[in-house]
C-alpha cells in the first residue's frame, strides 16, 4: 500500500539549517519564539535543532518538543548523524513531544566516503541499516538521508534507500547538499528513485536542497513533478553558505501555480483545495520574526517577502495596477499577511498613483491644484529615490500651491 500523502507536506529547518547559516545563532528563548510561530504557519515538521552538537541544541529542541510538541501541532524533529550517541540524544530530547521524529544521515557519494567518513560503500550500507533501526527502536517516525545523494552513484543510492526503508525509515530525504543539481537532473533522480528502490512505495520521498547556483526552489518544485511529497525548507532560504529553498517561495508557487501542480498530486486540474496546509496569512510575519532574531537581512527584491515584492514604481505599472492589479501581480500581497500592494512614489510614477495616494491620504485636490502639486511632486522625485507620505503632505500643504 502506498504511503504517500495527497499534500506537499512541508518541513521547516529555520532552526537547524538555517541556524547553520554564519551568524544566525539564536538562543534558546529565541528559538521557541520561531517554533511557536512555525506552528502558527502550520508547517508539518518543525526540524528543531541537532540536540547532540551542544547542550544549548539539546535543550531547545527539549522545550520546543514540550511546548510546541502538542498532540494537535507539528511533528518535532532532531537531527542524528548516524552514530548511537547521536540518535540516543536525539531521542532523549524529543521524549516530550507528542509526536517526535529522528532524522538520521550519513553520506553516500564517492567523495565523501574517500575523504570524508574514510568508510567502504559496504561499511556505509551496514551503519544505515543498524543506525536506522536504532532510531526506530525509539520512535516510529524516522527519516533517513543519504547526504550528498545529488552526486552519489545512483546503483548504490538505491542499495542505500531500500535498507533504510527495510530498517523502519518512514521518510527518504534526498539532499543536494552543495546545491549542485539542476530541476531537470533533479526531477531525474527523484524518477529513478521511484523506479529503482522496489519498497519506495512504504516510505514519503522527501528533498533538501541547497542554493549555491540559485536554483534550490526550482529543483523541488521539478521534485514535486515526478513524486516527492515533503520539501525541507527555511523561512527566507537562510542555511548554510547561498541558503536552503525558501519555505515562502515554495509555498506560494504550489499555491499560485495549483492547477499546473494539480495533476501531479492525482488532482484535477481545476481542484482549489490547497497543496499544502501552510496558513499563508503567516507568512509575512514569519519572515520578519526569523530577519529580526538572526539578523539576517531580507534583501529587497527577494521574492514573496522583500520589501520590493509587492511594490510598483514606474508609472505604467502604477496605472495598470490601479485600473486592475492582475495586470501586474499574480497574487496579492493580502494573501501572504501584508495590508495591500505598495505604490511606490518616485519619479517615474504617474498621475493616476499619485492622486490615489493623495486620496488616501485624505487630500481631495481640485484639477489646477493636482496639477500645481504634480509638478512640484515630479521636481523633488528628481532629487530624492523616493517620495514619502511626509513629503506628499508638504507639497500639497505648500503655500505656492494656492491659487
Ligand atoms: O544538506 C544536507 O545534506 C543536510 C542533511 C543533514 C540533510 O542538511
Ligand atoms: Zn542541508
């Protein structure tokens, strides 16, 4: 029996993988504050830390599985390597939670068993199947991942998959480590998976990926295309070096492109109900919670959540959002928790935005004095990036403007 979900379940690793970004540690208190607002977001999984590498890890992951780990909130998750003390750490710190699951890796490619672990394919193949039983001796959901499986042979990937799903491993996560892979390759190898591991059908095939060549959201979508059902993520793509996927911009392309993904699922095309369950109304809260606890910066025009993303400056735009916002926007900026679209005023805007900005405003302007007040409004838009309500409010406030 298969046991894939009919959703796109999403799993969040903000506070494991992203908190591998440099300077993006966060305390213990700091990171309950995230974990809370995951649940609030409906994530499925909450990968709340690596409870062996400190005790600070340990602890967080304890009291997020205690706090956050209800019986009605998401699954708590610790990252293991395949070692015994790793997965009895883990185990120990997810003892509160409701429901907890282990993640246990090791890594498959040639190059990092010759330089990294210094172990045989056969070596490798036999820690799998001990560590994941180990892990299912404590809890019943385990994930396994095959670290660096984008550049692993595949004969000995699917060796590797089909033992860890024969120990008990409930999730296959298949990481592109080094962010290497492009959609088409990746979508390959999530096929050949499929195709090759002959018990696949007993676990969820999930994908990790990272964003060295800028390409992590669009590999799992094509991961999507050709059978995976968990995306491991981070609110605003921070992770180690150019980031993990964005949870947002995940989210968001299932929600927005739903009737491409449909059939993909065994949906009808035309289906409205949702790929995943993720409130998106959180979404913008999140991103600026996770930017102001780490520190790190949401670069302006980053997709879905940078200042920029729902934003219009030039004065073709203005108009055509003005008349109808589907001419320049695919999705509104309500969807994702923000007020309203935001109508930039600079000196290429128009007329039309910038009465409506008056307007709401509270300043009703008679022709002559709309056209006094653009003139001056066009001047100082030369001279400065760009135009704030004060400024509005001084132009049409300006003496020169009484006739
Ligand atoms: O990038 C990676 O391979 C990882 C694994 C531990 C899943 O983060
Ligand atoms: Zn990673």
């Amino acid at each position: 029996m298969s046991t894939q979900p009919d959703r796109v379940l999403i799993f969040d690793t903000t506070l494991r993988d992203g908190e591998q970004s440099p300077g993006a540690t966060m305390n213990v208190d700091e990171k309950l504050a995230v974990a809370r607002q995951l649940a609030r977001l409906r994530v499925d999984i909450i990968e709340a830390g690596f409870p062996f590498a400190s005790p600070g890890d340990f602890e967080a992951v304890q009291r997020i599985a205690a706090e956050v780990g209800t019986p009605e909130g998401p699954v708590i998750c610790g990252l293991a390597r395949a070692t015994r003390p790793d997965i009895e750490a883990a185990a120990r710190s997810l003892a509160p939670a409701a429901k907890g699951r282990i993640h246990t890796f090791i890594a498959t490619s040639d190059i990092h068993l010759r330089y990294k672990l210094k172990k045989s394919r056969d070596e490798v193949l036999a820690i799998t199947q001990e560590m994941v039983a180990l892990a299912k001796s404590f809890v019943e959901d385990v994930e396994f991942s095959p670290e660096d499986a984008g550049r692993s042979q595949p004969e000995f990937l699917y060796q590797v998959l089909e033992a860890a799903i024969a120990a008990g491993a409930t999730t296959v996560n298949i990481p592109d480590t080094v962010g290497y892979l492009t959609p088409r390759e990746f979508g390959h190898l999530i096929h050949g998976i499929r195709e090759n591991v002959p018990n696949i059908d007993q676990a969820v095939i999930s994908v990790h990926g990272h964003n060295d060549l800028g390409l992590a959201v669009a590999n799992f979508l094509a991961a999507v295309e050709n059978g995976a059902r968990q995306l491991e993520c981070t609110v605003n793509g921070i992770g180690e070096r150019a980031g993990n996927a964005a949870l947002e911009e995940l989210v968001m392309a299932l929600h927005v492109r739903r009737q491409y993904y449909n059939p993909f699922l065994g949906r009808p095309a035309e289906s409205e109900a949702p790929l995943t369950q993720i409130n998106t109304q959180e979404i913008y809260k999140s991103s600026r919670l996770v930017s102001n606890l780490t520190g790190m910066l949401v670069q302006p025009n980053k997709a879905i959540v940078g200042a920029n993303a729902f934003a219009h400056e030039s004065g073709i735009h203005q108009d055509g959002v003005l008349k109808n916002r589907l001419t320049y926007e695919i999705m509104d900026a309500q969807l994702i928790g923000l007020n309203q679209n935001q109508i930039v005023l600079g000196k290429l805007s128009g007329r039309n935005a910038f009465r409506s900005r008056l307007k709401e405003l509270g300043f009703e302007l008679s022709e002559q004095e709309l056209n006094r007040a653009f003139l001056r409004f066009k001047e100082i838009a030369d001279k400065k990036k760009e135009i704030s309500d004060r400024d509005l409010e001084a132009i049409v406030n300006d003496e020169t403007l009484q006739v």
